[in-house]
C-alpha cells in the first residue's frame, strides 16, 4: 500500500488520496464499508494519471460520481475509488445554446447553469441527485425526459484513450449506455438546448420539484426508485399491490409514500438492503410473474 500511495502523491495532493474511506459517506443509501483508496482527481490528466499508477500496482479502480445509484457492500472496496465529484465540476456555456460540463458536476447546478443562460431542456434533471458523469452513464431521466434527448456529445476515457462520443454511440437505453455495459470513464459532456424563457424554465423545475417532495420519501436515505421499469407495469404498484408496503429487513424498509423506493430509515447495513431488495423481487414474482431488474448498481465485497 505504502509504494502505491508514495507514487500516487506524485502526481496528487495529499487531500485527494483518503485511505480507508467509508462508502456510506459518499452513497445517499448511507451504506457501505470502506474503499481501500478514495481518490478525487481534478483534471484529465489526473484521471490519466490515477488509472496508469493502479494499472502498474494491479489495483482495480471503480468509478464513481454522487454514489446516489449506488450500494456499496458492507466489507466495502478492495481496491481504488476513482470519485468524480466537486475537484472536477467546471461548467462552460458553449456558441449554438450548448453547455459543457465536466463529470463531477451535479445535475442540479447544471439545470440551475441552464436556467441562467436561459436554456431550457435540462428542466427534467434538476431535481436528479446524481452527477453528469453519472447520469450520462445511466442516461438518467425523469418526467418524460432522458439525457440523451439532449446530450449532443461525451467525452470519455476508454482502453486508455480519451474519445468522443455522439449521443448515437452512447447507444443509450432505458438507464443504460454503452458506457455502462462495456466499461469506460465519462469525463465530461455537452449538451444541446433550447433558447427559452427564464420564467418559464423556472416555473418548469419548480414544479417538477414539488411533484418529487409530494410523491417521494426524500426526507430518507436511497438511492432512488431501487428497481427499473419493467415494460408495461410500473415497480413500485407491483410491490404495492404484492402488500410490501412498509416491509423491513433490519434497517431497511419498503418506503410507504413511494414502494418503488428501498430506503434506509434505521441505521441499515447494505446486507439488509440486498436482502430486502432480493426479497421483494421474489415475492413480486411469484404473485406477479414480473421479474424486477434493479436499477441501482452494487460495488464491493460482502
Ligand atoms: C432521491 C433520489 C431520486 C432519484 N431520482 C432519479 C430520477 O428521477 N431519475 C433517474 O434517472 N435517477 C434518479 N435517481 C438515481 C440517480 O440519481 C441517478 O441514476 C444518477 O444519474 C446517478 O448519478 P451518480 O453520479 O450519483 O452516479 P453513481 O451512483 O455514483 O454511479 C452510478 C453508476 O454510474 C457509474 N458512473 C458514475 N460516474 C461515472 C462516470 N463519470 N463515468 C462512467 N460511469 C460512471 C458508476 O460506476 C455506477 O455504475 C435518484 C436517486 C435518489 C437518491
């Protein structure tokens, strides 16, 4: 450990290398042991630089951007933490009512970027707690709309090189890319708009907001609706009408305002959340026939 780290500060601050970092800090399901290495670069280079030192000292990197899609197991990461988050955050407004950000940039501030410029289209996302690093990878929507409906390019660190990829390539689907299924690192992104009235844009988010705070258990740890859509049902009337409203395992329970959200309302351990999770899906398919494929994405050891 000691000659990765001493290489490691080569090229980084000490405070962007945490040792024995616990995940639960940096998920908002507030669950998960501890990465081996957290590290928090602020340039390309620094990613560059990060993945080329862990390849050499075979230490796998995981990539993570606002941990909200994300439970990580309770003996937590073996291995390197690569967070995109505030170090790598810039957001520019490009010719052509485009903006571009880079990966460790909430979708809030960049909906709240759009709003200034008075660019409407990123409405949908401003009450998404994730990053645009993540939400690219997800393709993360909300309210009819999906990133990709505005995402014109990505640029993305993948097999070593730094490449760009149309919206098309991404080949994005319901919360998925090919980023996602074959691997790759989303260092920033640009974003097609529409010139729009600020009023309007505003009035716009507000609303959707409201909707969230009047249907969703935000006051509670999650990570968001727990399971994908299935085609022609929707998760959480299933789970609801299979009685699993308010269903517990250990720290974790079926949210009662909203059953298509797992939430963490009494100091759960990811082992509770997987078991609960695993739990609704069998019921849900044995009365229902449906078989639920979670949404949120799991890292780390058991
Ligand atoms: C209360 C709440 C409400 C939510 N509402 C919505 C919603 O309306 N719509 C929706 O789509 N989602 C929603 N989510 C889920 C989540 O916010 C989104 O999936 C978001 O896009 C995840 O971004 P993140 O930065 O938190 O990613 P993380 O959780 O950190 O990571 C998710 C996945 O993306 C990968 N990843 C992260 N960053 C990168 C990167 N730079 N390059 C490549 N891969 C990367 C990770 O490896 C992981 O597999 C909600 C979550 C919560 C807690």
């Amino acid at each position: 450990m000691n000659t990765i780290l001493n290489e490691l500060l080569r090229g980084l601050d000490p405070d962007q290398i945490l040792t024995d970092e616990p995940m639960r800090e940096h998920t908002t399901m507030r669950v998960g042991g501890p990465a081996d290495l957290f590290l928090s670069p602020a340039s390309p280079d620094q990613v560059l630089f990060i993945l080329d030192t862990c390849a050499r000292h075979q230490v796998p990197v995981a990539v993570v951007g606002n941990g909200s899609n994300l439970i990580v197991r309770d003996k937590g990461i073996r291995g390197a933490v690569l967070h995109l988050g505030q170090a790598f955050s810039a957001i520019e407004e490009l010719p052509g009512c485009r903006l571009q950000a880079q990966s460790g940039a909430s979708l809030s501030r960049l909906a709240q970027e759009a709003l200034k410029s008075g660019l409407s289209g990123l409405e949908f996302a401003s009450g998404i707690p994730g990053s645009v690093g993540g939400g690219v990878a997800m393709n993360a929507g909300a309210y009819g709309g999906e990133l990709k409906d505005v995402l014109e390019t990505a640029t993305v660190l993948k097999d070593g090189k730094i490449i760009t990829m149309t919206c098309g390539e991404l080949e994005a689907g319901h919360r998925t890319t090919r980023v996602l299924r074959e691997g790759g690192i989303v260092l920033s992104a640009v974003f097609r708009l529409e010139s729009g009235d600020p009023d309007a844009i505003r009035s716009r988010m507000d609303d959707l907001n409201a909707r969230r705070r009047d249907k969703q258990p935000l006051q509670y740890a999650s990570s968001g609706s727990t399971f994908k859509r299935p085609a022609g049902h929707f998760a959480g009337a299933l789970i609801e009408g299979c009685g699993l409203k308010g269903f517990r395992v250990g720290g974790a329970s079926v949210s009662v305002k909203h059953a298509g959200f797992v939430i963490n309302d009494r100091d759960a351990t990811a082992g509770d959340v997987l078991s609960l999770i695993r739990e609704i899906q069998e019921r849900v398919l044995r009365e229902t026939g449906v078989s639920l494929e979670t949404e949120v994405r799991v890292l780390g050891e058991a």
